[in-house]
C-alpha cells in the first residue's frame, strides 16, 4: 500500500467520523430540547435510572443509525 492511498484513506475515515460525531450532537441535543424537563437534573440530582438507560438506548440507537448511514 503506497503512502498517497493511506493518506486518502485516513483522510476520508476523519471527516466521516466528524460529520458523525456533529450528526449525533445535533440530534442528542435535539432530544434535550424536546424533553419538558431537565435531563441533567433528573439523572445526577434525582438518580432517575430509568431516565439513564432511556438515554443510554437512543444513545445507542443514533449511533448504530449513523454508522450504517456511513458504512454505506
């Protein structure tokens, strides 16, 4: 493998992992917004682990989504 191939390949794997990592923010603080109350608050203040684990699967969920999108 030449030199000019591994630099395009690197190349491509960091903008598609920043245009993922920006997809994911956007849509996790998109879910923040939508949410009538505060998940901060409600995870470190009142210990509401089911609230955690929620976020934790859609967490979860965005992340396999945006990694089929660009996988192909």
């Amino acid at each position: 493998m030449d030199y000019a191939s591994f630099l395009r390949t690197f190349v491509t794997t960091v903008i598609y992992t920043l245009f993922g990592v920006i997809v994911f923010g956007i849509a996790f603080l998109a879910i923040v917004k939508i949410a009538p109350f505060s998940i901060r608050k409600e995870i470190e203040a009142d210990q509401n682990v089911a609230l955690a684990i929620l976020i934790g699967a859609v967490i979860l969920g965005l992340s396999i989504i945006i990694a089929a999108v660009l996988h192909g």
